[in-house]
C-alpha cells in the first residue's frame, strides 16, 4: 500500500512536495511586487530555498532512488538538477534591475516547473510504492537535516555524486556562502540555512 501524505507523520515525499509549492508562491510574490527592494528579497529567498532543496535532495534522496529504481532515475534528475543551477547561477550573478532579468527568471521556473511536474508525478510516485512508511519518517530526518549544512548558492562546477563528491564539496563552500549571505542580507554570521518560516526544533 503506497504510504498516504495526509497524516501528520514525517514524510519526506510531503516535504519536498512543500518545498516545491514554496518556490512557486516565492514567484507568485515576485510578480505580485512593485517595489525593486522588495523583488530582490524575493529572489534571494528563492536563490537560497531552491539551492538547499536540491542539494538535500541529492545528498538523501538520490542515493535512494538508486538504491530503489536504479541509476537511470537519478542520473536524469541531476541532469535537470544541473540545468537549474546553471541558471540560477547566472541569476545569482544579477538583479532584478539587470537588463534580461525578468526573462532569465521565466527561463527558470520553466525549467522548475517540468523537472517538479515530473519529479511530483512520476519519480515520487514510483519511489512511494517502493519504501516503507518509517523509511520515508527517516529519509525527512536526514532531509532537514541535510538542509542545515548544504551550501547556500548555486554552484555548477561542484560534481554530482552525492556521496563523495557534493558531501566534500558541500563542506568547503557552505562556510563560505553563508558569509556571503551575511553580508547580502545583512544578518550577521548566525543566517540560517533553514527557508524563511521554517521553525528549526
């Protein structure tokens, strides 16, 4: 029996799921703004949330797609997963001001869309069917966890083999980005990698 996401479990099929309704309501305010100041907080949020996401998602989950339904699912996510970062590198590199901007950031959500749509509908789907119920409660333990110690900002040159190369890479520039992200929001060193509303216990 495929294990439901409606019960109030830790379930890591849900929260990626929420994850994923987060980017796009991140967008959904950026096209609501007016104002520049406000849109570029937005950006950044999305640039951070976005980032985390799929490096948590490589780090716990892919290993188990591979485990469960063979490499040619995980290869093809990380390929998608590639394609993200490559833009959200070059979105990273401007501002909302920045001629093309606008443009650049539909390129994104696109791309985001069809890798979600697939991802939601057919890898979760399958993998669902494939796991136990206390297997999915663990995979959302790591997955949060994962989340508090992945880098910060797109980095494509960083390999794609989530259990020796983006664990290595993932520790020499995740210090790095988040002084980065210190001094772009202005928060101090103690910014956290956790999403905004998100209540680390």
């Amino acid at each position: 029996m495929q294990p439901s996401l409606a019960d109030n479990k830790p379930n890591i099929l849900a929260d990626i799921k929420r994850d994923h309704a987060q980017f796009f309501s991140l967008y959904r305010q950026y096209q609501e703004s007016n104002g520049d100041e406000e849109k570029q907080t937005l950006v950044w949020q999305l640039i951070h949330d976005l980032t985390v996401h799929s490096l948590a998602e490589e780090e716990v989950l892919y290993p188990e797609f591979t485990k469960h339904m063979g490499s040619r699912c995980r290869d093809h996510a990380l390929s998608e997963h590639k394609t993200l970062k490559d833009i959200l590198s070059d979105i990273d590199a401007m501002t909302v001001t920045s001629p093309g901007f606008n443009d650049k950031l539909k390129i994104l959500m696109m791309a985001l869309e069809h890798h979600i749509k697939e991802e939601e509908d057919q890898m979760l789907v399958e993998f669902a069917g494939l796991v136990q119920r206390e297997d999915l409660a663990h995979l959302a333990e790591k997955f949060q966890k994962s989340k508090l110690h992945v880098p910060t900002r797109p980095h494509p040159w960083a390999p794609d083999k989530p259990m020796t190369g983006n664990i290595i890479t993932n520790t020499l520039t995740a210090p790095l980005d988040k002084l980065r992200d210190a001094v772009r929001h202005g928060m101090g060193p103690a910014h956290s990698n956790a999403p905004a509303g998100h209540n680390q216990s």
